[in-house]
C-alpha cells in the first residue's frame, strides 16, 4: 500500500510512503508488525526488501509519468538490510533498472537502530547516500538517537513519532515542548520533518503553526492501493486534493 505524505503550508501530495501488506489467502490482508519481525529473524527481509524496493521504484514511475509531478517515494529498510554489504549496489541496481531518480526516492530507518552496530550502519549510510537518496529516521524521539549520532549520520528527515502527535489532542504540554524542540532541533541541524499519524485538525493545524515541513495520516489519507491513489490523483487533476475531499 502508499500513503500519501502531503506539504504542510498547502497540503499537496508531495509523495508517497510504501507499507507492505501480505495478501494471504486464509488471513487475507496481513499487516507488517505480524510478519516483519518474523523475516527479519529468519533474514527473509532482505530478499522481500529489495522486492519491495523495486515495486515501489516502478509505482513511482508510473504515478510520475500518469500525472506529471515530481513526487518522492519512501521505502523502509530494516536493520538486517543494513547489515548486507552489498546494500548500495544492489538498490544501485534497481535505481538503474527501472529508471529512477535516486532524487525521488527517500529511505527510512527507525531509530532504534542497534547501538553497537554505529561503525557499520554509518558507512551503509553514507554508500546509500552517496547513490543520491535521501535517509529520513522514522519514529523520531523514541529510540537511541544520540546527538553524536544526529550530528554524524548522513541524515535529511526526522518523522516525529505518532505518540508525541497524539499528545497534541490529549492536550499533553509535555508532547508539545518535545514535538516544539524536534521541529528546532531538525532547523537547526540542516534537517527537515515530518509528522506521523496526523489524525485531526487541532494536529494538523498545531504542527502547521510551528513550522513542521510535511504530514502523514489519516487525516489526510490512509494506506491504500497503487489503484486508488491513482483514482485519487485523477478526481481532480488540477491540484492535488486536500483533507475533506
Ligand atoms: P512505520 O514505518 O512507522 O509506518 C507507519 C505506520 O503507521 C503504518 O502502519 C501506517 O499504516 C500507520 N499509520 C499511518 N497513518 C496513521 C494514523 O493517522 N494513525 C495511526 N494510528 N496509524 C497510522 P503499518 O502499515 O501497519 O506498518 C507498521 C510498520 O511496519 C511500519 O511502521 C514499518 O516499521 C514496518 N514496515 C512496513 N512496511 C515495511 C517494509 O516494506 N519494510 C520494512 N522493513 N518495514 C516495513
Ligand atoms: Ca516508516
Ligand atoms: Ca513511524
């Protein structure tokens, strides 16, 4: 499935994040916290990654030609992925193969990334980096980010973890100081962001006033199939829609 992530000022698609779904005959649609852990045990990851990468690389292709945009698609990798040396040059490959421009193409790691792993996981980064990808840490501010780490990892996003957004509606002033703090930090540090799980206005209208650069949510979209964010694209092909249509 994609999930729309839209521009905060003016509440464009800007791009999409690629969440897998197992269609399973007996458990129809599986999602990803049920098998994930168990691939990544079992290193399947790194094969249905790479499968994953690729289908994502050429629905982005479709969605760019069919509708004239420059949209950017985001695909999240595994730590177990991380840990094949060979991960920049076969995601080199599928660049190339289907013709895609790396520019466009924005790769997720969570932050709860090992810590004893730092050497290894750096200089992965910065060989996928170095392919004209863009590296965005997913669910920012619930994990191990050190500053050290902030300030030598090749990174260009943060994605403000959904708990903290949810803390906007709870009313939690705490939530707001950290998600307040994450938006200043990310400025200041050259770094953009996002926020997750954007369900309701008063969210989406407090990251908007803060100065938070892009959202994701139901809010705004859920996951869908390639199909109907193609139906959405088209209903109004003179601007992209916003939340309410
Ligand atoms: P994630 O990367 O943090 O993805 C965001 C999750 O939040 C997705 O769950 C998405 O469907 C859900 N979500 C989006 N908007 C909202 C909202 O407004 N409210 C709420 N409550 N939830 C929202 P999903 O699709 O079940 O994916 C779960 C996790 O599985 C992902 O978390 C990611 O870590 C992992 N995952 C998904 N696809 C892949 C993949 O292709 N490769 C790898 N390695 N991991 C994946
Ligand atoms: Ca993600
Ligand atoms: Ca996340």
């Amino acid at each position: 499935h994609y999930q729309p992530q839209v521009k905060a000022d003016t509440q464009k698609i800007t791009g999409f994040e690629a969440l897998l779904r197992w269609n399973n005959k007996k458990y129809r649609l599986v999602t990803p916290d049920v098998f994930i852990p168990m691939a990544e045990q079992t290193r399947l990851i790194r094969s249905i990654g790479l499968w994953v990468f690729q289908t994502a690389c050429e629905q982005l292709k479709v969605f760019q030609d069919r509708f004239h945009e420059d949209f950017s698609m985001s695909i999240n990798l595994s730590i177990e992925q991380l840990r094949d040396d060979d991960i920049a040059n076969k995601i080199n490959n599928i660049l190339r193969d289907t013709g895609t421009n790396a520019a466009n193409i924005q790769i997720e790691i969570t932050e709860s990334i090992a810590f004893d792993e730092d050497t290894v996981i750096l200089q992965r980064l910065e060989e996928l980096k170095k392919l004209g990808v863009s590296i965005a840490i997913d669910d920012f501010g619930t994990g191990f980010s050190s500053f050290d780490r902030l300030r030598t990892f090749p990174i260009d996003l943060l994605k403000i973890d959904i708990c903290f957004v949810h803390g906007i509606s709870s009313g939690s002033q705490k939530d707001r100081a950290i998600i307040k703090s994450i938006i200043q930090l990310a400025k200041n540090l050259g770094m953009e962001t996002l926020a997750e799980g954007v369900e309701t206005r008063d969210q989406f209208l407090y990251l908007q006033e803060i100065g938070c650069n892009y959202m994701q949510g139901y809010y705004f979209y859920k996951p869908m199939p390639a199909k109907e964010i193609a139906s959405l694209l088209q209903a109004k092909p003179e601007e992209t829609p916003g939340p309410g249509d």
